[in-house]
C-alpha cells in the first residue's frame, strides 16, 4: 500500500531551494532505521544501504531533489508590505492571489500575494505578465508588527494545499520534486534484501537554483549506474504538443529518458526491466535536450558516469497546483525495485 498520508507530509512541508531543512528531517526520520544515514556540507541526504558491502559490490545511487520553487523576501516597505524575489523558475500568471507562507525565525506568518487593481490599471499593465518586482505580500498586519518578524532573506513557500483529485490525481505546490523524494522513501520501504549491492537514496537540495546539490552529490563516492527521478512534461493537456515533449500522460507509466544525459545501454536495461514485468512506460528526449535535471551534473562527475533519468509525468509544472498521477508513482516505485535487483 501506498503511504498517502506520508505523501500529503512531505507536499504541504515548506522547502524552497536553499532552505529544505525541515523537509530533509522528515525523510531522515524515515528512512534512518533502515540505512546508514550521513550529509554533505550543501545539505544534502544519503541513506546508504548495505555500507558495510565490499568493494566488488555494485554501487548504485538513487537520486531526486528536495526543494521546491517559491521566494525570498527582499525588502520590507514602512507600510509593512514584503516584496519577494524568485527562488526557482515561477510562473508569474500564479503569483496573484496566491496565500504563502513566510519561514521567520521562530514561526510561520501567512500573507497573501497582491497587486494594483485591474480597475485601476493603464495600458499596458492589463496585459503585461506579472512578475515579482509587480506584486507584494499583504499579512495583514502593521509595519512594526511585520519588522519585528520578517527578515530579508526569509524564505517563502505557498500555502500546503495538497488534495486528491477524482481517483488517482494529487494535486499540490512542491509536486515537483517532492514526489521523487516520496519515491525514494517507498523504495526503501518495499525493497526485499539485496546483499550483493551497496545501494545509496540521495535526497538533494537546490535543484531549482541550479543543480547545485546534484553536482556536489555526485563527487562524493563512485558510483557503477546512477538513476535520477523527477517531474516530467505531460502532453495530455490543451496547447502542449507532444511534438515538443513527447506523446506522455498521466497514468500511463514512468517516463523514461532518451537524450544526451543519459547512458543509452543502461537505458535499454531499465526498457528491458519494464517489459519484462509488464509495467507501463513512456519515452521522451526533452528535457531541454540536456541539462534540466540533476543527471547532467552528474554524468559529468570525474570520469563520467552511467546515468539514466526517469520521471513521474506532471501537469501544470512549476505552479501552486502540480498534478500527477498515484498510479505512475507506483509504477516507478516498482520499476526501481526491479532495476536494482537485476542490476
């Protein structure tokens, strides 16, 4: 069984790029009695299984980032209102009317994300993308109260909001990429004994900013095949064509990557591994070609490694309402199993 309420945790805690400590506490807790637990200097989370495993033994990384899009605060007017920059790429047209969450010191303070009126507007402004140079957080609150709590560079999240939708949809800030993290907490709850693999779940930090834990992550130890998870573009929405990003869609299985970030045997394998235990996949070259996930980084540690990339297809990415699929969760939570027990 699928451990929803444990899915729901992860979604609804803040952890934007750069500030992901509570997030990685919770996957600690975890996973901690089921591997040896340790962290690099960027914050990033290893749980090792099979440490004590010899030399000759596979090793294998699993890997998918932690944070998730969302802001900063850069400055405090003597109004009280808190103007913010991006952390991460976010969709500007999501921005208005938006509830947050600003991470003080010592508490959480809710707000929402304003701007002028549309009334109120001249010529271009009705139709011009809002951005965060635009807009404000409003907490309602007085000036003093507000600098009393707030910092600049506090971290701002959206407000959790994680729900399911018809049967098989959840739908939540954070979809991207705390999902991933969610896979590797099942995977470790489900995986039967190994003992010829020395298998390591790496929770990373600062994807969004710029693949930043991913590089350092992947310099630590040598690995023989490295398997990065993440969100994947779905096509089965008006206007994305699957020209672009491939014909992929909720519900229909793990979205497996063929471009030039990733070793093309190794992806044959994983093919291979899914046919064989009839389990849905789908094919896709984007991600931009290269370099949009973690796997990038990655390949090019050291030597070069073996990498592939797999990801759970998503809709409305990069915005407050993520959506994907519990049925390709599962699948790719089983489809990694098997992978790392043929391997």
């Amino acid at each position: 069984m699928m451990d929803i309420d444990f899915l729901f945790q992860l979604l609804n805690e803040s952890g934007v790029s750069g500030n992901e400590l509570s997030v990685l506490n919770l996957c600690r807790e975890r996973v901690a009695d089921k591997s040896e637990i340790s962290y690099d200097r960027i914050g990033n989370l290893f749980a090792k299984i099979n440490s004590k495993e010899s030399d000759t033994a596979t090793r294998i990384l699993i890997e998918a980032h932690i944070d998730e899009i969302g802001f900063q605060v850069t400055y405090i007017d003597n109004e009280g209102y808190v103007y913010i920059r991006p952390c991460g790429g976010i969709d500007g047209a999501t921005l208005i009317g938006s509830f947050v969450d600003i991470q003080c010191r010592n508490e959480s303070l809710t707000g929402v994300v304003g701007r002028k009126p549309v009334h109120l507007m001249k010529g271009d402004e009705k139709i011009k993308m809002p951005d965060c140079d635009a807009v404000w957080i409003d907490t309602g609150f007085d000036a003093e109260a507000v600098k009393a709590k707030v910092r600049v560079g506090d971290y701002v999240s959206f407000k959790p909001n994680a729900i399911i939708l018809g049967k098989n949809r959840i739908t939540s800030k954070a979809i991207d990429n705390r999902v991933g993290a969610f896979i590797l907490t099942q995977i470790i709850d489900k995986l039967p004994t190994i003992s010829d693999k020395q298998i390591t779940l790496a929770f990373t930090t600062q994807e969004e900013l710029g693949c930043k834990g991913g590089a350092v992550a992947a310099c630590g130890e040598t690995y023989d095949y490295i398997i990065c998870i993440d969100a994947a573009f779905s096509s089965d929405v008006p206007d994305i064509s699957p020209r672009v990003v491939g014909d992929i869609r909720l519900g229909e299985g793990a979205v497996v990557y063929r471009n030039g970030d990733v070793d093309r045997n190794f992806v044959e394998q994983i093919l291979s591994v899914a046919q064989n235990y009839n389990l849905k996949n789908q094919l896709s070259a984007n991600y931009a070609a290269s370099g949009g996930t973690n796997t990038r980084n990655m390949q090019l540690t050291g030597s070069g490694n073996v990498t592939a990339t797999i990801g759970y297809p998503v809709r409305y990415m990069h915005t407050p309402v993520g959506m994907a699929d519990l049925r390709d969760i599962d699948t790719i939570v089983k489809l990694i199993i098997h992978i790392l027990e043929e391997l």
